[in-house]
C-alpha cells in the first residue's frame, strides 16, 4: 500500500475509532448507560446527555484535536520531535490570564455562570495570545527560528514565575487555578465546543495549505530558501495557527499535558507521510487521544473523575519514555 493510502486507512481508523470513544464517552457519567436509554422520554435524562455529557466529549475530541494540530505544526517549524504546543509562552500566557482575572474580579471556574465562565475563557485566551506577541517581540518577530524557541523559553519561565506571584499574593484563588492546572473538560459546553471548531476548520485548512513549506523546512532552512520559499511569511502563518489553535484549547480546557506532544510521534510511528497529510492525522489522533483519555479520568474512579490533565501527562509521559527506550534499545543494537 502507497503512502497516501495507508495515510486515508489510518484517517479512517481514527474516525472509527472516535466515533466509538464518543458514544462511550456519552454513557459515562454517575447514571451510566441509563441516561441514555431513557433520554427519549426523560426530560432529566435528556438534560443529562444532551446538556452535559455530549458537549463535554465532543468538546474534548475538538480540543484534543487542536492540541495534536498544534504539535505537528510546532516539531514542523522548529525542526524538533520534542516540540510541544506549549513552547512559544501561550500556556504560561493563558495561567497568568486566569489567575488575574480570579485575583481581581473574584470567579471561580465551578461556577456556573456563563459570564463568569466567558470571562475566564475570554482571559486564558487573551493570556495565551500575549503571551505568543511578547514572544514574538523578544525574537523580533519569525525570521529566525532558534531565536523564537529561545524567547518562548524565556517567555514562559517569566510568565511562569509573574503566575506565581499573583498567586501568592492572592492565595484565596490556588484552589481555583489548580483547577486550571490540572485541565479539565468538565466546564466544555456547546458555546465552548463552537468557539473551538470555528478555530479547528481554518486552522487545520492553513496548516495543511502549508505542509509543502513544512516539507521544506524540514530539509533546513538553507534548502527552503533555495526552493523559493517565503519563509518569513510562511512561518507567521504557522505561529498564528499555532498561537490560535493552542490557545483555543488551553481557554476551554486549562493546560493539558502531552496531548500535543505525543500525538504526531503515535501518528509517525504508523505512516511515513508528508506534513500535509501528518497535520490532519495528528489532529485526529489528538482528538481519539483526549477523548479516551477523558472518558478513562471519569470512569476509573467513579462517582469521582479524575483530572484529565493528570491522566494524559501520566500516559503521554509513559509512552514517551517507552519511546526513548526502544530507540536506545535499537542504538545499541546497531552499534
């Protein structure tokens, strides 16, 4: 089988796949399965599932698919495996916005309310895209890329740190932010799961537009400016779909852990495809990822859930170091 066709076969499978992590997903939940099959003549069970369940799964599925869209484009145009959405300052950007906005105004993210919850999303959102600018004012914008890297370091270790003094100033909000922390799908609704699709669509069309100039990046910069390239114009595209599809994400759901790491290693690991096709299927396979991942954190503890952001860091950082250790298995065999 060609390329393109076990790319279309793996594209299939994740949407299989998904499709049947979605309806577990919709039956998960302190009622189970009952809910479901008395939601057509229950008006408490159909609040259940369509209110509260369905948006919830399918609102992990779009941010797990933003999450692995991001890491894709992220290793394309540093040119590194271990580039995560996270690197340009947009999650310490997004942490920062949150704990200003609980410190100063007071919300909380259990509350109900859809202002109060617009407000958080609006200022994760607004966080994570000043964090992106000042990242890209320290590198004096996208021309060189190991200067960009570098001052999203930077960005996020200052950040990082001006997060924590806000929360020590105000320690009534440590219980709120570790909410954020931790990440959590349990605050998706159907506005949340809007807001993120309206991102995904275009974000993942620009992104595939642009898996040609990712393919010559990849060969070195060097090469992509013999082939006639407009790097400089290629990489802003790829930091706005970057900035914008992460902070989508990280606005609805706080910080989840390894999703946009580990999703396009799952997807290499099956097909050798271009970054055209690499960019959907990590997307994919984002989504399938963190919405299993969802449905596990609500039913290994039931009634309780655990955090989503706790299990994907647990079981991207475990696949990641099997990962190493295989290769390094396979080195020394070598050598």
């Amino acid at each position: 089988m060609s390329s393109a066709g076990r790319a279309a076969a793996l594209a299939i499978g994740l949407l299989l796949v998904g499709l049947a992590v979605l309806a577990v997903g919709v039956g998960v939940g302190s009622t189970g399965f009952e809910s479901v099959l008395r939601a057509w003549h229950d008006p408490v069970a159909w609040q259940i599932v369509w209110e509260i369940r369905l948006p919830r799964t399918l609102g992990a599925w779009v941010a797990g698919g933003l999450l692995g869209l991001a890491g894709a484009v992220a290793q394309g145009l540093f040119r590194n495996p271990l580039a995560d959405p996270y690197l340009l300052g947009s999650a310490t950007g997004a942490a920062l916005g949150v704990a200003l906005a609980l410190a100063l105004f007071g919300a909380s993210p259990f509350a109900t309310q859809w202002l109060v919850r617009l407000g958080l999303t609006g200022a994760a959102f607004a966080g994570a895209v000043a964090g992106v600018l000042l990242t890209l004012a320290l590198a004096k914008g996208a021309q060189h890329t190991l200067r960009l890297l570098l001052a999203g370091v930077i960005v996020g270790v200052v950040l990082g740190a001006a997060r924590d003094l806000v929360t020590l100033a105000a320690p009534d909000i440590l219980q709120a932010m570790q909410a954020f922390m931790l990440g959590s799908t349990g605050f998706v609704g159907w506005a949340s799961c809007g807001v993120m699709v309206a991102v995904l669509l275009p974000a993942a069309l620009v992104a595939w537009a642009l898996g040609r100039a990712l393919d010559g990046l990849a060969l070195g910069e060097a090469t992509a400016a013999s082939l006639g390239l407009p790097l400089a114009a290629v990489r802003v595209a790829l930091v706005a779909v970057l900035a914008l599809s992460t902070g989508a994400a990280v606005a609805q759901t706080g910080l989840i852990a390894f999703v946009g790491l580990a999703a396009p290693h799952l997807v290499r690991s099956i097909v050798k495809t271009t970054h055209g096709r690499l960019v959907v299927l990590s997307a994919l396979m984002g989504g399938t990822l963190l919405v299993a991942a969802d449905v596990l954190a609500r039913w290994i503890i039931a009634p309780q859930e655990l955090p989503v952001g706790v299990l994907t860091a647990l079981l991207g950082g475990s696949y990641l170091l099997w990962l190493m250790h295989r290769r390094r298995g396979r080195e020394g065999g070598v050598l």
